[in-house]
C-alpha cells in the first residue's frame, strides 16, 4: 500500500521554511536529534535547528510544513 502523501502549502523561493514533526537525522554523529527538532530552511540552506537543546532562538517562519513523523536526513 502507498503512502498517502499531502500537497506542500504554496510557498516562494524566498520563504523561510520550518519543517516540523520529523525525525531529523544527524548522520555525523550516527543517531536522531531529540524529538521537537525542526529544520528552518531558507534559499537551499539550512538556518536553524530549533528545538534543539542549545540552539539560539531562530527568525520567524513564513511556511510551516508538518513531515508527518517522516525521517529527514
């Protein structure tokens, strides 16, 4: 059986773009950062890991994409 997939929200090239609800890999260090991280990506870059326990406090997202539980890696 597939995997029921949601269209992404429309978003510009230029959005700052928070996934959220995902298992976000840390491939260096062999294991997943704690549950709650998100990524803030922006123009192809990742800005931000919040949530993750010492990262500063990141700018505003514009679009808020939820992964689902989804693996990132």
């Amino acid at each position: 059986m597939a995997a029921s997939v949601s269209p992404a929200p429309p978003f510009r090239a230029r959005d700052r773009l928070l996934l959220v609800n995902g298992r976000v890999a840390d491939v260096k260090a062999g294991r997943y950062h704690p549950p709650g991280t998100g990524i803030l990506v922006h123009e192809g870059r990742i800005l931000a890991l919040p949530g993750r326990p010492g990262e500063p406090e990141a700018p505003p997202p514009d679009v808020v994409i939820d992964l689902g539980g989804r693996a990132v890696i």
